[in-house]
C-alpha cells in the first residue's frame, strides 16, 4: 500500500507557534506545510518577516505548499490586487510554492453570467503576477450555498481558458461533499484539503466551519472514498488536514488525534 502524502494546514493547531507548527508536522511524518494569513498574533498577520518564516521552514526541512489564503479573490478591484500583490511577494520570498485563492461567500456574485465573469476577469488579472514570481493560484470553490464559486466544473472551464499552467483547483473534501457536484478533476488537482464531519444531527445544508473535525470512523464526507478516487484517476499531490472545530484546537495533544486519523485513512485509501 502506497503511502499517503499527507500535509499540514496550520489550521489543524492555530495556538501553536509557527516553530512549533513545524516541529508538529515534522514529528508527524509529513515534509509539507500549509501556512495562513488569518492567524492573529501568529504568523503572518504579527508581522514575521517572508525570509523568518522561509529559515524556520528549511531548519525543520519542510516544504511550504502554500499560504492560505486571498480571500475575496474573483471580486477583482484596487484593493483585491494590492493585497495580491502583498501576498505573493510573501509567498515568493518565504519560499511558498502556491497561494490558495478563496471566492466571495456572503450571498453576492452568484447570478449566471456575472460569477463566470466576475472569475474570468479576476484570474486573468493575477496571472501575469503570479507567472512573474514562479508562484500557482490554488482556485478552491466552496460548497456553501452562498458561495459565488460552488462549482469545480466551472472553476476548471475557466482554468483551462485562461493559465492552465498558472492556476490549480484545490478539492476540499468538505465543500465537495456540500456542493453536491460528483465532478473531479484529478489531473488539475494541485492540494487537496481533507477534514470530516460526525456529527449526525446537522443537515448538510447546515454544515459549517465548526463540524469539521479530523477524519475518523464516523465520517460523513465519505473522505476515504473520495481520497481514493482522486488517487485512482491520477493525483499524485499532498492531502492536507485543515480542520477548523474548536475541539480539534482545544486538543492537548493534537499530535496522537492526528495520527489517529493518519492511520484510518491510510488504511482505507
């Protein structure tokens, strides 16, 4: 059985340090990372410098996958490309390899026509910054029904248009499962974000942040199979574990329930 190549987001321990985040993922087994931009008095928002968080990395010989993430990113305006700007220039000199690109989700932009506009106009505008520092979009549609990019299908239509080699899907298991659309796309897959909902009294319709758990026995997304089925049809890239229930934070040993969840996956992929 080929082992999986698991990753870290820091979401999966927001507490912990940046140094001690990448002394957990080190402990864990796995070489790649995920870092954020949404972690007050943490890395980035303390202020860090790009080239402290690049040493700490190498120190503990871990790759930094990506930086989560640009938020708002196909609603495209002075504000949305200054922030890239920002962002990229992080990423590239803290040694990122991708920055994962968050759509609009409070309701506006969904209208036919406008969201696949709206998403063409804001790809077409961050791909020559990207291309210029050596850095991939990770374009990740979120399965909430309020969301302006639900649908994968649609993110890979305009992919293929406008920088199949600039831009990636990111296949969130839990906004697969929400958004109800069986479509995957292996081949343009570059990160995969993995966590598992149990709680059987929440509807689906009603999943939130909060009921994403680490993967276990009672998991509801169906993580394994869909873990499997990427694998099947080609993707060959990280799983990563981007937990966001309190519980899972409020942990006093997030190492072993991570191991914990390790082991179920790997032993049904």
């Amino acid at each position: 059985m080929t082992a999986l190549p698991f990753a870290l987001n820091h979401m999966a321990a927001p507490g912990l340090p940046l140094d001690a985040f990448f002394a957990l993922a080190k402990s864990l087994g796995t070489s790649a990372v995920e870092i954020r931009n949404d972690l007050s008095g943490n890395a980035i928002l303390d202020g860090t410098r790009p080239e402290e968080v690049k040493a700490l990395a190498e120190n503990h010989g871990l790759t930094i996958i990506s930086i989560n993430a640009l938020q708002r990113f196909n609603e495209w305006n002075d504000a949305r490309e200054a922030e890239a700007r920002d962002l990229i220039a992080y990423a590239h000199d803290c040694g990122a390899r991708a920055l994962v690109l968050v759509p609009v989700n409070d309701g506006s932009g969904q209208k036919d026509g406008e969201r696949q506009a709206n998403l063409r106009s804001a790809l077409k505008a961050l791909k020559p910054l990207l291309d210029a520092a050596g850095i991939i979009g990770l374009v990740e549609p979120l399965g909430f029904e309020i969301c302006s990019l639900r649908s994968k299908t649609e993110a890979a239509e305009a992919i293929r248009e406008i920088g199949g080699e600039t831009f990636r899907l990111v296949h969130d298991t839990f906004h697969h499962h929400l958004a109800g659309e069986d479509a995957f796309f292996p081949k343009l897959t570059g990160l995969v974000h993995i966590s598992g909902v149990s709680d059987e009294a929440v509807a689906v319709s009603e999943m939130r942040d909060p009921h994403r758990i680490l993967v276990d026995a009672a998991d509801r997304l169906d993580n394994a199979g869909q873990i499997r089925r990427l694998r099947a049809e080609g993707y060959s890239g990280p799983f990563s574990f981007e937990p966001f229930a309190p519980s899972v934070h409020a942990l006093s040993d997030p190492a072993k329930a991570i191991l914990d969840s390790m082991d179920y996956l790997q032993s049904r992929s």
